[in-house]
C-alpha cells in the first residue's frame, strides 16, 4: 500500500497543481493571444485559440495613443522611488521595534499596524486635501510621500529581524560595531529574502496602481502606465480589446521580468518565514 | 561590507536623483502651463481679460479611447482659433470616476472649470451647488440645442448643463437574418411584432438554442426605455417617490419575463457592461437576431459585422420613447468670474454646430444642435448611412433620466430588482414592491 499510495498521491497532486497552474496561466495567455489579433477576430465564436496572423500593430496603435514613454518613466520613478524611501524608513523602524525597549514601542507598533488595515480609498479624500494644500498634488510626490512609510514592510523587516540570534548582535557590539553599522551590515544582508519580497510585493502594487495616480495627478506629464492603458478603453461604443489588451502586455512585461529574476528569493522568503 | 555601504550610497545618490525627477516634471509641467500666446491678444468681447494675458482654464474630460483623442484634437483646434483662451484638457477616468475626482478636488478648492458629467448626475451636482448656473452667460445660445437633449440641462428650472456627447438606445437588427426569415427588414415596430420576430428568428437545434431572435440586458437605461414606452415614468412628479410599481413598471419585466421563457430571448450573463459586450458579441457572430444597446455602438458594429446592419426606433408599447444618456458639459461654480467667462465660451464653441457636425461623424454620438441635423454636411452622411439619423429621430420621443440626487444609488437598487424578477428569484410585483421601499428611503433625503 505504502508506495502504491505515496506513488498514487503524488499523481493527484500533479494534477492539482497542473489545475492550478492553468487557472493562473489562462488569463495571461488570453491577454498575449487577444493582444495580436483583428477586431472581427476577438469578437468571433467559437473564439480562435491562435491568432490567424500576427497584428503587431496593435502595440504600436496602444503605444501611440498617448506619451507612453513618459509614462513608463513616471512609473519607474514611482515604483522605485516609494521603493527606496520604504527601505530607508522601513529598515530603522523595524530595527528599533525588534530590537529596543523604549517607551511606547507597543502603542506605536500597534499604530503601524493600524495603518496596515486601512486601505486608501478611506483616507484618500483628507490626504488629497492635505497634498493640496502643500502644492503637490500633480506632481510625483503626490504618489510616491503617502506611501515613504510602509507598514506591511516594517511588519515584516520587524519579524525578520527577531529572527536573528542574540549572539550575532552581541558579538558584533563586543567589535564596537555601532548600531547603524550592525543594522545596515549585519541585520540587512540576513534579512535579504524578505527584502527582496517585499520590494517586489511593492513594485508590482505601485507599478500596477490606478486609483491613486488616478486621482493625485491631472496632466500627462505626471502620469504613469495604468492611467494610459484606462485610456485605450472607450466609454460607449466599441472597445478595442485587441489593442487594449496590447497595452496590458506593455504594462505586465516589466512585472513578469522582475517576478522571473527574484523567483528564488521569493520562495527563500517563505520558507525562511515558515522556520 | 564595503559593498553594502557602497550600494547604499549608491541608493541614497538614487533617491536624491528620483526626487530631483519629481521636482524636474513638476516644473516642466509648470512651463508646459505659460502661455505661449502672451502678446497679440485684443480686448474685446465678454472673456478678454484685463491685461493681455490669455485665460487658461481646465477641462477634464472622461472618454478614453478614440473618443478621447477626437477630443484632444478640438481642443487643440480651440486654442489655434483664438487668443484669450487656452484650455488645458486632461482626461480623468470613467464617467463616475470623474465624479468623485471632481467632488475631491472641489473641497479641496483645485477643481477644474469646465468638465463632463453624465446626464443622471447633474442633479446631484447641481443640488450640491457645485455648478455654475448658465443663463447669465447663454443669452438665449441654449435655444439652438435640440429640445430633446435639454431635459437633464435643468434643476429645478435653472440652466446648469450643456448636451455634448450624447446618446439613446436603439433597436439593432441582423438584416440579413431578417430577410432570410421573410421578415420586414426594417424590423419590428411594436412590443407584439417584436415578440413575432424574435420567435420567428429563434431557431432550435435539438435540445439547443442555435439562434436566439432577441437578447438584451437587464440593465437600468433599458428598462427606462420600456417603462416610458408603457406610458410611465420612473420617478412620481415630485421626484419623491418610484413610481414604477405601477401598470407601466410591470410592463417590462413581464414583457422580457415571457420571452424568456419562450425561449426567444437571451439574457446575457455579465456584471453591468460586460452583458452588453456579450450581447453585442453575440449579435457579430449571428446567434442573436436584434439586440438593444446605444447608439455609440453603431460604427464598432457596422465595421465588425459580416452583414447587413441595420438600426431603428425601439419598439412602441403605447408609445415610442427612450431615455438618453452620455453627458454634458458643466462649468463650475467655484471658478473665478474671468475663468467662467473664458469656460462658457469654450463649452458654446465645443458644443457649436461647426463642431459637432463632426464630432458626431466620428465618434457616432448624436449632434447636438438643431442646425447640425439641417446642415447639408449632416445631411449627406445620413443619406450615405441612414442608421445615423435613426437616434436623432427616435429624440422626438425621448424622456430625461431621472436626475435626483439619489438616483445613483437608486437605480442600482432597482436594476437588482429587476433582475430578481427577471431571473424568477422573486415575483414582479415582489420585486418593485421592495424596490419601492428602498425607493421611499433613498429618495427622503
């Protein structure tokens, strides 16, 4: 019974996760198959599995549509911006709430945490108002300051972090290592998976983000990808799916590149975090 | 270690060089702002300002696509006609996505001047005091508008709305389909022939469905068509109350009921416009006879289908009629009295004959002044296709949406009803009893 079982197991597994795997892969072939077909093919039933010949051209129609390199731009200096100013405030606080006692340190924590269950189209109407006042809304910082302090990153930075065995930190204090040292030279680089994770989770948020540039930015020359490809779609009347979906291909690539070439530390993460 | 502190550097150099981008495109967008035009300009007529400056103004607008970018271009063509005025257009999303950007910015005091608004929502707006009241500046202009286009302009008597981009729905036939059953091409006129088509046109194979005479969805704009074809209307006089638990409410749900169950009509599965796109879908590859939807569609199915397509009147039940929809443009009420002088000229010249002649030729939404049907220009594109001219003859028939405040959230309510009744969840009179209830509530405050 023994290995017939185990043998049988590992059959049913496959499939589930063969399943599993389609669910996820369908939506993403539908797109790169929808994006290089004609309008009276997307709109043909049955539908067609392939399509009857190559139409590039509905990238260079979506890529046409408005100034998508200044939108590309405007994204990577969104994504990667909030990024960095998330590590650099991110990466201290966790540092602190793991590793001090001071005074306060559970109200603040449990502040952060606070923030992490409140998603922004609650509080998007009094920070709107706020950045207002200040000048920058329509501008990048109206994207990129709201989000400097991410609490889902201290949460996990902070878990990390007590992870790392008392000796490591002693011994490095015995080296009069000081505390900025031991934080950006010893706790970061053990902590690596978990960063990249994080970075990741938030680059794809922020790259993917449509309310809130939505809504902080009026001009094109502030803009970023999402809000360009919501423009290929009409209102009323006839969407074009094909170049539509030809967008969404521009706007995945640079996700699915990153998402290829962290995979491994991803998967460290979680098993880092499972010990 | 050396390394670390290397690459941290080399992240804070980065931050610094991310920052000093925000700053660059700020200012940018800032010189983007000067005027260009900043000598030359004469100081005559209602919008010249003081000094020689042009008035800049702001124009959102909510049509992606196409549309959107025939928009941009008349707004260029704005500018380039004249001197006081440059107009910065900025698209902001959906038509409700619009709404709330607009209500944001208006409490935070950046709102735009002049924007599009959805014809249902102007009342809301407009009871918000968040629109500028049009008569002082129209001199009597809003008599070249089409009468029929007027009716979401009003609150409570006042000019608050200018008709834009506008649109009715129609009845879309499978000519070729109409023909091959021996059937009138020009499709059917009332709600009875409409049934007779359908089941003449919905063909069984074996246990299947192959063809389906009619489909429709279940959708809000629909049904206000049909109640108003009963002979009813949506909301009772003093906008206080639904008055569509009434003979005329029932009418269309037990209408679309029984073809259902006949099995001559199709209900197409889909949240919201996602039916639509199935039945309009369904319509291209010939498994659905006539369809229902706007008359923004006319051009994507005309270019799509492999037939003949033909549009007409919806069918009358004691009468024509249909609502209308798209929207119009608003100026707003907390800009200053030079930039709403500056707005107005720019909606008058956005909504003129000259523009939208062609406006209407290209996106397929309806011209919106009397002159423009009259004009030859117009005149030989409805001949060369006459289906263009079928939603500008069906507005002789056509009602306002209903326009109070709560209507938004009201019509959800009542599309769910419908629906429950549609999908026998629960009976007619259940369902508009109930949506009568919510009714009551929503409209109270």
């Amino acid at each position: 019974m023994g290995l017939v079982g185990r043998r049988a197991w590992k059959t049913i597994e496959s499939i589930l996760l063969f399943g599993v795997g389609l669910v996820f892969v369908f939506p993403f072939l539908w797109m790169f198959i929808t994006a290089f077909k004609t309008m009276p093919e997307v709109y043909q039933f049955p539908p067609s599995w392939w399509p009857e010949s190559w139409q590039f051209n509905n990238f260079r129609i979506a890529w046409s549509s408005g100034p998508f390199l200044t939108y590309v731009w405007n994204s990577l200096v969104v994504a990667l911006g909030t990024l960095i100013l998330q590590f650099l405030i991110g990466v201290p606080a966790a540092y602190s709430f793991a590793r001090y006692r001071f005074k306060g340190r559970n109200m603040l924590f449990g502040l952060s945490l606070i923030a992490l269950m409140i998603p922004s189209q609650v509080i998007f109407l009094p920070v709107y108002v706020q950045l207002s006042h200040w000048g920058l809304v329509d501008t990048l910082w109206a994207l990129i300051l709201p989000f400097g302090a991410s609490a889902f990153g201290i949460f996990l930075l902070r878990q990390a972090f007590m992870q790392v065995p008392d000796e490591v930190i002693e011994a490095a204090r015995l080296d009069n290592a000081s505390e900025w040292k031991i934080m950006w030279t010893i706790m970061v680089p053990l902590a690596k998976p978990v960063l990249v994770t994080f970075g990741l989770f938030s680059f794809i948020y922020h790259w993917n983000d449509y309310f809130w540039p939505l809504i902080m930015t009026n001009s094109d020359t502030v803009r970023t990808l999402p809000i360009g490809i919501s423009m290929l779609k009409a209102a009323e009347g006839g969407k074009q799916w094909n170049v539509i979906m030809a967008g969404n291909m521009i706007l995945v690539f640079p996700i699915l590149v990153v998402f290829f070439f962290a995979q491994r530390h991803i998967i460290n993460a979680f098993v880092y975090q499972s010990k | 270690m050396k390394k670390v502190k290397a690459s941290l550097l080399a992240c804070a150099f980065g931050l610094t060089a991310v920052l000093a981008g925000c700053g660059g495109s700020q200012q940018a967008s800032g010189n983007n702002q000067s005027p260009a035009n900043t000598s030359g300009s004469t100081p005559t007529g209602a919008s010249a300002p003081a000094s020689n400056k042009p008035v800049e103004i702001d124009f959102w607008y909510a049509l992606g696509g196409r549309n959107g970018e025939i928009i941009q271009e008349m707004v260029k063509n704005f500018n380039e006609s004249q001197k006081d005025v440059v107009v910065k257009a900025s698209y902001q999303g959906s038509y409700y996505e619009n709404h709330s950007k607009v209500l944001a910015a208006v409490s935070a005091g950046n709102q735009p001047d002049v924007t599009m608004v959805e014809v249902g929502s102007i009342g809301a707006f407009a009871d918000a005091k968040v629109l500028e009241e049009l008569e002082p500046y129209t001199n009597g202009a809003e008599k070249k508008y089409i009468p029929g286009l007027l009716g979401n302009s009003y609150w409570k008597d006042k000019l608050y709305a200018i008709p834009f981009n506008r649109s009715t729905p129609l009845l879309y036939l499978n000519r070729d389909m109409l023909k091959a059953a021996g059937l009138d091409p020009e499709g059917p006129k009332t709600w009875e022939e409409l049934r007779q088509y359908a089941k003449t046109l919905t063909k069984k194979e074996g246990d299947k469905t192959a063809t389906y005479g009619f489909s429709t969805a279940i959708d809000i704009w629909f049904y206000e068509a049909l109640v108003f074809q009963s002979g009813g209307s949506i909301l009772t006089e003093d906008n206080k109350a639904l008055a569509i638990n009434s003979e005329a409410g029932k009418a269309p749900i037990e209408f679309w009921t029984s073809m259902l169950k006949e099995g001559i009509m199709k209900a197409p599965p889909g949240e919201k416009y996602n039916a639509w796109d199935v039945a309009k879908q369904d319509f291209l590859n010939g498994q659905v006879g006539m369809i229902f939807t706007s008359t923004g569609d006319l051009r994507g199915l005309k270019e799509n289908a492999k037939f003949d397509v033909g549009a007409a009147f919806m069918p009358a039940n004691k009468s024509y009629g249909a609502p209308t929809g798209g929207a119009n443009l608003v100026i707003l009420a907390k800009s200053s009295d030079e930039k709403k002088k500056a707005a107005w000229e720019f909606v008058n010249w956005m909504t003129d004959t000259a523009q939208t002649v062609p406006f209407s030729l290209e996106s397929g939404y309806m011209p919106v002044t009397t002159e423009a049907v009259e004009s030859a220009e117009m005149k030989a594109a409805y001949e060369k296709e006459p289906n263009f001219q079928v939603a500008v003859k069906q507005l002789e028939y056509a009602s306002p949406r209903p326009m109070v405040p709560g209507y938004k959230e009201l019509q959800e309510v009542i599309m769910t009803e419908i629906q429950r009744a549609v999908l026998g969840q629960a009976t007619v009179d259940e369902a508009l009893q109930k949506a009568d209830e919510k009714g009551q509530k929503l409209l109270k405050k």
